[in-house]
C-alpha cells in the first residue's frame, strides 16, 4: 500500500488527539458483550440522562439537517457516520455496536477486560 501512496503529494499536519472528531465519537462506543436485560436498562436510562447522548438520541429519531452547519455544535462529531447509527428500544447503537453512555464506560470497560483476562488464562492453563 504505501508503494501506491508514494506518487502521491499528500499534506500532513499535527492535530491534538482532543481536537479529532473521529475520537470523540469512537470513544463512547465499545465493543459489542452479551448484555442483560438489566443492564441494557440501565443504558437506556443513563442514555436519556446523558446531555450528549438525548440529544443524539431525538437528532436520530427526528432526522438529521441538511448541513452540519444547521447541526447542534455537540453532535458534529456524529456527522460523518449519522448514517451508521440506528435507536433500537431506546440505546443508540453504531452498527451492531451499543453507544456506551459516559457515566456507565468505565464499568462496560471494566467487564470488556475481565473478559479478555479470562480468555487469555484458558489459553494459557
């Protein structure tokens, strides 16, 4: 691949992880793990609380402006992939992905580690 790119005068520049768009979006989303029912309550609850995320939640459902520029400022980063993201019993979900609310990701985090730890000592032992 990069044998392809070298023809190319490509421009590259220095950006804050803080300032890309991209992160912020893909920060609140995490991998898809089996899910109670409980606990995809309480996501949909915390979804509803979270600022970011209701607002979101009725841009989805109501249809998203003709132009970024007619967008909330706090949802700009969800412009690029508005078309990959679906409200299904109240969670918003990226692809097949359920969009973790801030309050609840270091508990989904949390769970997504002691998973890999488990299936790393059956590999092991």
């Amino acid at each position: 691949m990069l044998p392809k790119l070298q023809k190319y005068q490509l421009p590259v520049s220095y950006k804050k992880g803080s300032e890309l768009q991209v992160v912020k979006v893909m920060e609140r989303v995490v991998y898809p793990l089996p899910i109670s029912r409980e606990r995809l309550k309480q996501i949909e609850r915390e979804t509803q609380k979270d600022e970011i995320l209701s607002k979101l939640y009725s841009q989805i459902v109501d249809g998203w402006p003709a132009s970024k520029q007619k967008l909330d400022k706090e949802l700009a980063p969800y412009w690029s992939c508005q078309s990959e993201l679906t409200v299904e019993k109240g969670i918003i979900l990226k692809n097949a992905r359920v969009v973790i609310p801030k309050t609840m990701r270091r508990l989904m985090l949390k769970r997504k580690y002691i998973k890999v730890i488990k299936e790393l000592k059956k590999l092991g032992g």
